[in-house]
C-alpha cells in the first residue's frame, strides 16, 4: 500500500535498505538524485518496477515535491 | 509530504553528473548572530557589534527564521524585545541554489547577504556577495 512520507522517515527507510526510485524524467534525474537511487520515469513506471525492483523492500518512490 | 526539493534543501548528499555544481548552502558560513524574539536590543546589539555582519536574525525556539535585525535599529530602544523591532520576511535562499544564480538576485534586489534556511523556513547560513565570487 502506498503512503505518503516526509523526511526522516525517508532517511530511516534508506538506511533500512529501502530502494529509492526517481520517477522524473533521465534529464532531471542524471545532474543530481539521492543517494543509490534508481530512474524509472513514469512513463516506463509500469512496465519495468517489476523486473527492476525486488517486491520483498520497500520502496520509496519521489518526484520534486513529493514522496 | 516531501520530495527531492527537499531533499536538496536540507543540504543532504546527492549523487549525479553536476554534484560539484557550487550552491549556496556550500559556500554559507554559520556564524551570523541569531537571537530569539524576547532577547533584549542591547543585549543582542553588543553580539552584532562583536560580529563580521552589520545584523542579526531572529529565529524561533526550533530554528525557524523570524526576522532581520540590523545593528542600525537597536540603539534607539535598547530595552525592547527584538523580536518587535526586526524585519519580518527577509529575502531566503534553499542551499542547492547555485552561487550564480543567488550573486544575480542579490546585484538585482541591491542586498549583500543572502540568508539560507530549508524549505520549512529553519535558518542554516549566510553567504556574503564576496562569498558567492
């Protein structure tokens, strides 16, 4: 189920080996992005999350604004 | 909720090809004098005094900016708090903005400092137009 977080809860999810995914676009995401985290722009969203991210870990998924 | 605006606004380590890009929030210096809104104007004008900067910045209890003091309007009332005398809304900057880009809304607003906080207001820093060349 998808919620929505803030900050802290972010970087304790990191450290708990969280997969972080960067849904905005390559050109957004290539100058600068979190730490380890993974471009899958929405666009490709659908059709690549099930071969690329391991369902067993959360996943914390951002764009700008949002988490 | 939050998101990689951020992120970036709390200084944190990123990854990427324009890491070494200078921001703000990398040049910032954190010794600008900061008191709390019942501090008395004399007490917080000698800190000024003793400092590089001609201000000081109010903030609350968790860090968040308040106003702007300049040492200029601390002698006429020395017993007032100062949290009535400051300057509410001073200009801020996030710390991922670049120094190019902060330098030119300082020459175009004529101000010398630039004040940096997070998203949510919390003061970090300050970098002067000399900080930013």
């Amino acid at each position: 189920m998808a919620t929505g977080i803030w900050l802290d809860r972010l970087r304790e999810l990191i450290d708990q080996g969280a997969q972080v995914v960067e849904v905005l676009p390559a050109d957004d995401y290539a100058p600068v992005h979190l730490p380890c985290a993974l471009n899958l722009p929405l666009r490709e969203l659908d059709e690549q999350a099930v071969t690329v991210l391991d369902r067993k870990r959360p996943i914390v998924v951002y764009c700008w604004d949002s988490l | 909720m939050s998101g990689k605006v951020d992120w970036l606004a709390h200084n944190l380590e990123v990854e990427g090809a324009n890491t070494d890009a200078p921001t703000v929030g990398r040049v910032m210096r954190d010794d600008v004098v900061r008191c709390a809104p019942t501090d008395r104007a004399a007490d917080v004008r000698e800190s000024i005094e003793c400092s590089v900067y001609p201000f000081g910045l109010v903030t609350s209890e968790d860090g968040t900016l308040l106003g702007r003091i300049p040492a200029s309007t601390l002698y006429a009332s020395p017993e007032e708090p100062v949290g009535d005398l400051a300057e509410p809304g001073p200009k801020t900057f996030r710390p991922h903005t670049s120094v190019e880009k902060v330098a030119s809304v300082l020459t175009e607003k004529d101000l010398r400092w630039a004040i940096v906080t997070t998203a949510e207001g919390r003061l970090l820093g300050v970098a002067s137009r000399e900080d930013l060349e």
